[in-house]
DNA sequence: ATGTCCTACACCGTAGGA
C-alpha cells in the first residue's frame, strides 16, 4: 500500500496538478495540507472519479487538511484534541478500513514565523497537544501514521544553508526539540528509518530560484507508530511534480507499507 | 533570505500568510 503526504498550497489553484499526480503515482492513501477552501468548495467529485474516498477538515482561505483512500474509510476525527476555542483546520484522523485497518492523520503544524510573536507560542502549544493525543494513540498499540507538513527541519543536513534557517521558526531548538519528543514517545521517522541521506528535501520556496538552486528544506514528514514501522517497506521524495507548471511548493513524501 | 504564489475583499490593487 503506497501512502503520501503533499502540501498542495491550494487544493483548489493545484487541482490539476494533483489529478496528474494522482494517475501516475497512483497512491492508495494521500494526506494533503493547505487546502486552502471550505468543505463545500473542495473538488470532491474530481477526486472521487479517480476511486478515492474523501475526507476533508477545511477552511476559508487558510490551513485546511484531507485524506484521500482507496479503501474505506470507517472512522474520522476533525480537528487536534485539546483546542478549545483554535479554529484553525490542522489536523484529521481516520480509520482506514479493509484486512489489515490502521489509523492515520493529516497534520498542517503552525509554521511560527516570526520567532517572538505569538505565532511562535501557538506552534509549541499545538506540538504539545499533539504529544499529549499521540500519547493516548499509542495506548491503542494499532499501527498509526501521522503524516504531513510538521514545519520544522530537523538536522542541519536537512537544509542546504542551516546558517540562514537561524532566526526561522523551522530549524529553531523548540521546534526540533518537540519533533524529537515526538519521537521519544514512540514513533519512527519513516524518511531516517529506511534513508536518511542529507540534503533530501520536500519543500523549496518560489522566491529568489531555490527549486533550480536546489535550496529546499526537509519539513514533510511521516511519524509511524511501532506496529506501523514494522510494515514499512521503502520511502521516497517524489521530486516529480515540484518541476510541473504551477507546482505547489512542497513535493510529495511516500511511504510503502505491507497493509 | 527573497528573483513568488495564493486568497479575500473590494474595486482592476493591496494586505496577509507562507
């Protein structure tokens, strides 16, 4: 079962783009980030013609995350536990059906720029309540996968300049302090668990030529809990559609797994 | 670290987020 996460910076601006995506690489599960639209204005039936179920936790103009499965789709949870009062659409769960179920979720993680700002606390405070709901998802010792666009860069090797990532929310000690605690719950990152090569990126920024430079960061990732690392087959970064027309700035992150 | 892109609202430009 091949399994992707892909901010698309606009479901609605990329629906092209994600179609073509769709047909050639034909995952069977796809997380996206930064839908960008209301519920209602998701393109639903396009998405639905290419054999896929669809759920979706959107919103006006910001944020905004998706699952899209081949397979059925028995449960979904909208919106992170814990948020009284946030709503920003960040984060959805669901119970991917069939012989071998597991859970999954598609995350939007605040990006927190600029340092200093509130933006920068409501990050922290969004990681800690997701380390507060991963915690309960393991009690459940079901395979889970948390996918998508985490907004920080880990090692110094995941970016090209660490240097100029300095005052960026991204690469700050916080940031990659709460993806390493993260991972100290329990959970794998499917990318260092089978890859791990530097300078493997999935994000590159439109401005100042950083996709012909190659000056990208690694942000994109996938968090497998102990049952679902064990079926992890390979991962890749799919560079593809970052080169098309009107690319979405991030590239797609996939997964294989024996479910 | 800025050679851009996307959305909304309102008026065919600008602000705000990334």
């Amino acid at each position: 079962m091949r399994i992707a996460t892909w901010n698309v910076n606009s479901v609605t601006a990329r629906l092209g783009v994600v179609e073509q995506w769709l047909k050639v690489a034909a995952p069977d599960i796809v997380c996206l980030q930064e839908l960008k639209c209301e519920d209602a204005k998701f393109p639903r039936q396009q998405i639905e013609d290419l054999g896929y179920n669809v759920q979706t936790h959107g919103q006006k103009t910001y944020n905004g995350v998706a699952i899209l499965s081949k397979l059925p789709i028995d449960e979904t949870l909208r919106g992170l536990p814990g948020g009284e009062g946030d709503e920003q659409a960040r984060y959805i769960e669901c119970v991917i059906g069939g012989p071998k179920p597991f859970r999954i979720a598609s995350l939007y993680l605040p990006n927190g720029n600029p340092l200093g700002t509130e933006k920068f606390t409501y990050k922290l405070d969004w990681f800690g309540r997701l380390h507060a709901h991963a915690k309960e998802l393991l009690k459940l010792e079901e395979p889970v996968i948390l996918a998508g666009d985490y907004n920080v860069i880990p090692r110094p090797e995941d970016c090209q300049t660490p240097a100029a990532w300095a005052n960026d929310a991204l690469y700050q000690p916080e940031s990659r302090a709460a993806w390493r605690t993260l991972l100290n719950l329990g959970f794998t990152d499917a990318y260092m668990a089978l890859d791990g090569r530097p300078h493997q990126y999935t994000f590159w920024d439109y401005q100042a030529g950083a996709w012909p430079k190659n000056n990208g960061i690694r942000i994109d990732h996938m968090a497998l809990s102990a049952q679902a690392a064990e079926r992890l087959r390979t991962v890749a970064i799919d560079r593809e559609p970052r080169g098309w027309e009107k690319p979405s700035d991030h590239t797609p992150l996939v997964g294989e797994f024996d479910f």
